[in-house]
C-alpha cells in the first residue's frame, strides 16, 4: 500500500497557487484513475483507490503548508505503513518552471510543509519535486508560491499534470525510471515526420525507336506506296 500527499493550502483563495501544485498533481491522480470521492480524514482530504497492483491512499492535509506532518503522521499511522510507503508532492523553488524529479529522502531545503513531515516521519520518505522556479530574490519568495500560476503557464503545467497521471502506476509499484519515462512523453513528446515518406513516382519511359533495317531501295519504294 502506497499514501501519496499532495502539499498545498486548502480554500479557495490558494486553488491557483505555486504552492499548491502538490494539491493539483494528486487531484488529476484521483480523476484519471476512478479513485473514491475525497472524504474528511485525518486531517485533510482523502480518496482511495489502485494503481496497478497497489492500493493507494491519496492525502491533501488541511492544516495549511506549516503543519502538514499532522495530517500525514496520522495517515501513516493509521495505515500502519513506514515511511518508505509516502512519497510527497511538492513545489520545489530549486528546479525549472514544469522539472520534475525524484528523490527518497534527504533534507527538507527550508520547505515549510517537508520540515513538519520530517519532524512526525524523519526524512526517509519519497518525494515528487515539481518545479516552479524562483522569483530570483529570497526576499520575493513567498509573495511567489502564494501567487497563482501565470496564464503563460498554463501549457507546460498541463502537460506535467498529465505526464504525473500517466506515469502513476509506475511510481506506485515503485518504478522510478518508468513514471518518468511516461512523464518525459508528455513534457517532451517524439517529434513526427514533418511529411510521411512518398516513393517517387518513376518518370514514363520513352517508347525506344524501332531498329530500321530497310534498304534506302525499300524505304524508298514505300514512300510511295
């Protein structure tokens, strides 16, 4: 059994936000996989279903990005799992608008909702990071992940959304190279022929001209036939 937590902020008011791309990456998980509709659980909202062979439990915690260890403490042990069953998806500031990379454990890097999993769970547990890229000034950082997404975004994000969905199973039954490749499609898919190959028509022959062999006396005698 697998708990995937989506990190975000619950409202209204934070639906488009940076910081709430975990919320989205779950969402589109339970709507494209025919998950059971989001019930109040353990602090947050929670749908179940299969991928594959794993059942999975999808997580948003609703104690706001500050305190998202409460709700996935309480999953986790619920669930009677470890923390090598919860891999967590998150902005990540450090990686390229629409990145996306893989890691199981390691430090939080000053990331409000991964320092609260670390202080219930250690940091043994798997992580999703998805890139949204950095105001470029500390000093702008939270002004950015607590703004929505820019219109401009919109086409790199729903690829990655898809490409997360698509590759689900995957990193459920704990293929890391494989939910990658899948994403990797959707993010950057095979370039088409810009025509289908056509097999040249040959150009028509021209009829040969028949050997002459007439003597000048037959040709002759026929023009005036």
């Amino acid at each position: 059994m697998r708990l995937f937590v989506g990190l975000g902020n619950p409202g209204a008011k934070y639906g488009g936000n940076r910081h709430n791309i975990g919320f989205m990456a779950v969402d589109r998980i339970a709507a494209d996989h025919g998950f059971s509709p989001w019930r109040t659980k353990f602090q947050g909202q929670v749908a179940e279903g299969r991928l594959g062979r794993e059942k999975v439990v999808l997580l948003k915690p609703e104690t706001y990005m500050n305190r998202s260890g409460d709700a996935v403490a309480a999953a986790v042990q619920f669930f009677k799992l470890t923390p090598d069953d919860v891999v967590v998806f998150h902005d990540e500031l450090d990686l390229a608008p629409g990145k996306c990379r893989v890691k199981q454990g390691g430090g939080h890097a000053g990331h409000n909702g991964l320092r609260s999993i670390h202080s219930h769970l250690g940091a043994d547990y798997g992580r999703v990071r998805l890139g949204i890229g950095h105001p470029g000034h500390k000093d702008q950082v939270a002004a950015y992940v607590l703004s929505d997404f820019a219109k401009a975004d919109g086409a790199w994000l729903d690829d990655l959304m898809r490409g997360i969905s698509d590759g689900a199973v995957a990193l459920a039954e704990r293929d890391t190279t494989g939910f990658l490749n899948k994403l990797a499609l959707r993010m950057a898919p095979p370039r088409k022929s810009a025509s289908a190959a056509v097999t040249p028509t040959p150009a028509p022959t021209s009829p040969q001209t028949a050997t002459d062999n007439r003597t000048p006396l037959q040709k002759l005698a026929d023009r005036f036939r």
